[in-house]
C-alpha cells in the first residue's frame, strides 16, 4: 500500500524491516540497534543507538496521518529493536497510533533477547493490550558455542527465557535463525541445537536466512584470516534438513523465502515437515550426484541478497 518513503516521516539512515512488513506504515521510534555488537551484522554498524523522543515520534505519526489517514492497518515500528524503548514511552506511542488510525490492525517491532529479558512479563502483557501484537526477534543459532562466537549478548537458555517470555504475554512470536552462521566447524550442533531451542521456544513463526558475510564486519575480518570457513550452498541445505528432521514444533509457519537463501521452500509445521525434508533430500541427491545441477536447482550467488 505505501510507496517506499515517498516523504520524509523523520527517516534517519537506512530503514530495516522484515519481508513481511513491505505494505506497511513505518515508523521510526529508535535509531540503530539497542545491541550492535553481533559480528555477522552490519545493518546498523553506522549509527550510534538512541530512542528518538516521545515528540519526534509523534511528528512522524501526524504527518503519516496526513498522507494515509484512516488506511493504516499496520505498523511497524523501526530501527533495531524498538523493544527496548521504556515500557511507558511505548505505551504512548501505540495509544498514539491506536487514536489515529482506528483502522490499525496490528503493530510489530523488532526486539533483542535482552531486551525481552530487560523486561516483566506484566510490561510485555501490558504492550500487548495497548496493540503490540507482534516481534520479530533473531534467534540466529541455538549453539551456545556460536552464540558466543558470534556475540549475541545471551546463551541459549537466555534466549528461550527472552523468547517464551513475549510468547506468554500474547505478543505473537517470528524468529529467524541463520544457516551457515557456525561455518564448517560448527555445522551440525549448530543445525542439532538450534532445533533444540526452538523445540523450546515454540514459535508462530519461523525464517531461516542464509548467512551473508557483509564486508567491514568482525565476522568478514575473520573469515579474510581465513579463520572461518563458510558453508558450501550444498552444505546449506544438509543444514537445513538436518534442523527441519528435528523440530517438534506444535504450530508454526514455516518460512525459508528469504532473498539470501539458495532455496525457497516454506509450509506449515508440522503438517508439511515430512513433503520439505523429502524435497531437500530430493535435492540434495541430485547436486551430490550431478555437481552442474546446482546452478540451475539453487539461486546463484550474485542473486543473494540481506
Ligand atoms: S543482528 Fe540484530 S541485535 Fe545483532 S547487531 Fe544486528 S540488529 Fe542488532
């Protein structure tokens, strides 16, 4: 429904959102991530972190409402985990939203672990009251080796505590975890661990992407050293089907579209586990048997893309 930012609501850097959230209203409530420490990301590398105030914020919101008035369905609130605003301050701004747009079906932001552990199941309750419904959160590997490696402020009991935290408050949950993101090294208790936790976790949910090493971060420092080594495109699928064989999840959807992974397969789980682990073994023969195969089966390099 909006064109890509045709006019200026307070835009400060390059703006961030799940696929999912193309037709929606963005608002920006944070600049940055409330984190920007984890070593594969470079999104966000160029800002420092701040929560823009209550009266930018609304600025923002009343210029939107002149241009979309009472169209406005839905909104995602940006940068970098906006989960991390005070509880009071983000209150105000969905009864904000709420007011202007009484259309408004639902608003989603991104959030950290720690910033879900940063809070009381009674404050995400109340944000979920006050419209909230849905958070988008980076699960990225259930090995607490690579959660260390990687740098992502928790281990993974943490990470289930953060995540069933905001599944208990009513807020929907959609988690992406990274494939490929424990190299060579760690392939296989990253793909066993990371379906481990979100067995625990649960999600309504669920993204892989596939890792992209982004130029000018640790993680590309360390892989120029040689020091990591990533996954063939085969590889990334042996991953994939090796998490997909163990999850145990009880309603989920299913989503493995995203534009940097090598194959786009998707479904609901359970109901369709069975159908993609067939498909990747299908496909995974073909290319360990006919190598050529792998560049007309899976989307070239130069078309992958964060
Ligand atoms: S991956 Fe997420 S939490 Fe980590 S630095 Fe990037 S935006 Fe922040």
């Amino acid at each position: 429904m909006f064109e890509q930012y045709p006019f200026d609501l307070g835009y400060e850097g390059t703006i961030w959102r799940p696929p999912s959230e193309a037709k929606s209203l963005i608002i920006q409530a944070t600049v940055g991530c409330s984190w920007n420490a984890c070593t594969f990301c470079g999104n966000y590398r160029d800002r420092k972190f701040r929560v823009k105030s209550l009266d930018e914020i609304k600025r923002s919101i009343k210029l939107a409402k002149m241009l979309y008035g009472s169209y406005v369905r839905r909104v995602f609130l940006a940068d970098g985990n906006a989960l991390v605003m005070p509880t009071d301050l983000m209150i105000e701004v969905l009864d904000l939203l709420k007011k202007e747009f009484p259309m408004l079906e639902r608003v989603s932001c991104y959030g950290g672990p720690r910033d879900s552990l940063g809070k009381s199941l009674s404050e995400l309750k109340e944000l979920y009251e006050h419209g909230l419904k849905l958070v988008y959160l980076g699960v990225e590997s259930g090995d607490d080796v690579v959660l260390k490696k990687v740098n992502k402020g928790v281990n993974s009991s943490q990470m289930i505590e953060a995540c069933r935290k905001i599944i208990d408050s009513g807020i929907k949950l959609s988690v992406t975890v990274i494939l490929g993101l424990g190299g060579r090294e760690r392939s296989h208790q990253h793909a066993v661990e990371t379906a481990r936790v979100l067995n625990a976790i649960d999600p309504q949910y669920l993204a892989p992407l596939t890792l992209m090493i982004v130029p000018g971060t640790p993680l590309h420092r360390e892989y120029l050293k040689g020091a990591f080594k990533p996954l063939t495109p085969l590889e990334t699928l042996i991953e994939l089907k090796t998490m997909i064989e163990r999850l145990e999840l009880t309603n989920c959807i299913f989503r493995c579209n995203h534009a940097s992974n090598y194959l786009a397969i998707g479904g609901t789980l359970p109901d369709d586990k069975e159908d993609m682990v067939e498909l990747l073994s299908k496909v995974i023969e073909k290319i360990s048997s006919r190598p050529e195969l792998e560049k007309k089966m899976l989307r070239p390099e130069y078309l992958r893309a964060l």
